[in-house]
C-alpha cells in the first residue's frame, strides 16, 4: 500500500484538502495518509468527502515536535517552517511502512499515478538510490552556491522515498546537521538542505509526475488542455500528466491566480469538494486590490465564469478576513 505524506501549518489547511482530495478522486486503490502539522492546524475542519473516501485507508495527523526552534529564512517568505518537517520525518512517522510518498499542498493530482509510483519504488528498492525526484536544472550556480559536486538540482515538491533505506542510514539525523551547519546559505529552505545532502545522486522522477505550471505566464491560445487531463506528445506516444505542481511566487487562490486559466484544475477540484466555493487567500490587501481594479479595468475579470460573484467576494474579503474560503 502507497503512503503519502504532507506537511503543513494552518494556513495551507484548504490547500492541503485540495491536493489530498485530488488524489483521493484519482488514485485506484486504498492509499494512507500521514499529515505533519503545525500546532494550530485544525485538522477537525477536513471535509466529510475526504475522512469518508472510499480510497482512505488511514488518515494520521502527527503533530510536529521538535527541539529545534529556529527555521531559516521564513520571514516575509511564501513558506513557513512546515516547509522543513520532511527533515524531521523519523521522529514522528511509523517506521514499520517501507515506501513514503511526499506531496507538496500547491499540488494537484490530475490522473491515476499509482503504477508509475510502484515502478520508481521498485527501481529505487532495486539500486543504491533513496530517493525519486525531478530534476529541476542543471546549473553551475548549484555547485558554487551550496557546494555541491553535481550540477543536478532537483525539485524536492514531489519525493518518492525508500523510507526503510532512509531510517536504516539515518538520514534525518544527517539531514538535521546539515541544517545545523548551513543556515546562512539556505535560498530555498529544505530543498537546498535535500540537494546539499544527496548531491545528484538519486533515480530520475518521471516528468508527468511533477509538472510544474508557472502561474507568471498567462497565454490562453496555448493553454487549452486543461478541461480534464494534461496531454502531451512525446515520438507519438501519448503522456499523461499525473502532478500539477504549482510551484512558484504566485499561487492559484491568490487573485491573480484565479484569473489564470491554468489554475483551471485547482479550482476544479476546490469547488467540488466545497461546493462551488472560491478559495481566494492572500497576505496583502493592497496587492488584492490592486489586482481587483487592474482587471476590472482590463475586462480580464469578466472573462471568469462568474465575475461578479467573485467581486463580491474580493470587496467582502477586503472588509473581513476571517472568512473560511
């Protein structure tokens, strides 16, 4: 049996829903699912249709605790130190489970990955790998900025991990002394940790598997495939997306996301499993309103389904913040 793995705090709580609610809807078989929180998530708020899912096997919220207090580089960041946990899964996961699957809460599942799950974990179980992850670019910046060997820096928001391998070399205890010893060199957080430690050495992630879309670019011409399923072509094969990774600055439930099409399968997905609901979140109101009267004056606005319902929610949101969407 698969097992997956997020990590958050209270401020992903709706994000978190969303991607493991994606997945659930996705995947074929009965799947388990470890949460990593913060204090002060509040995991009795999850919706009916996830806790009740016929594809739940488990759902086990674990509270972070830790003596390690100080996080690196979080202030004024689009990440809190939850982003860290997945250093500090020894201390509070089972260890009698062979296989972990990490999921970063900005993903969404689009189409059933559990066969080319199993087939990484076989290949990783197979050779001296611990680890399954895509990567993200090869660069020369990777070896003189973290002092690494490969030019190879992956993206640690989809991991695939041979957890047995992973407690029996004592990985988290290695991984929480490279935090220790290289804090003022962090740029992204955990991930820097991740690709100082493994240093180009693990198994390729397949591509569908971690998609990243880049909510910067808005180009609607191009962006068309979105109704239902990622589809590629690759030497006439067809290539189905697994994972939408929206990785990056923007985020799909700011305002500007919303106006991206390619937030599309987020908000698919949201208004399901809270029927019909806009998730709009931000940490600004002047960005918010900023936005608000840039598209409204560009007619952008007008081309989301139902524009004035989403003004009335932006103006009400900009008065009272405590809203649950």
């Amino acid at each position: 049996m698969l097992n997956f793995l997020y990590c958050c705090d209270e401020n992903y709580n709706l994000q978190f829903q969303t991607s493991l609610f994606s997945l659930l809807e996705n995947v074929n078989e009965n799947i388990n699912i470890y949460v990593l929180y913060k204090k002060g998530f509040k995991k009795q708020n999850i919706s009916n249709k996830i806790s009740n899912h016929k594809n739940l096997e488990n759902l086990n919220f674990v509270e972070f605790r830790s003596e390690v207090k100080d996080f690196p580089n979080i202030n004024d960041a689009h990440v809190s130190e939850a982003t860290y946990y997945r250093l500090f899964v020894d201390e509070h996961i089972n260890n009698n489970i062979e296989n972990l699957i990490y999921l970063d809460a900005d993903i969404v599942c689009l189409n059933n990955p559990v066969d080319q799950i199993y087939a990484h974990i076989s290949e990783i179980k197979s050779s001296d790998n611990i680890i399954s992850v895509r990567t993200e670019h090869s660069m020369i910046d990777s070896r003189e900025r973290l002092g690494m060997t490969s030019r190879n820096y992956f993206n640690a928001g989809v991991m695939i991990i041979d957890y047995k391998k992973w407690l029996n070399q004592n990985i988290g205890i290695k991984l929480r002394e490279y935090l220790l010893n290289n804090s003022k060199d962090l740029d992204f957080w955990d991930q820097d940790i991740l690709n100082m430690f493994f240093d180009g050495n693990y198994f390729e992630l397949h591509r569908e598997l971690n998609v990243k879309s880049n909510l910067d670019v808005y180009d609607k011409e191009k962006i068309n495939v979105y109704d239902q399923e990622i589809i590629r072509y690759k030497d006439n094969e067809v290539v189905v997306d697994k994972f939408l990774h929206f990785a990056g600055k923007f985020k799909p439930w700011s305002l500007k996301g919303i106006l991206n099409i390619k937030s599309k399968p987020y908000h698919d997905t949201f208004n399901k499993l809270f029927e019909g609901e806009i998730h709009l979140q931000y940490n600004w109101k002047g960005n918010v309103l900023k936005d608000l009267i840039t598209s409204t004056l560009s007619l952008k606005i007008f081309l989301y389904k139902k524009p004035l319902k989403l003004i009335l929610k932006v103006i009400r949101s900009l008065f009272k913040r405590n809203e649950k969407f």
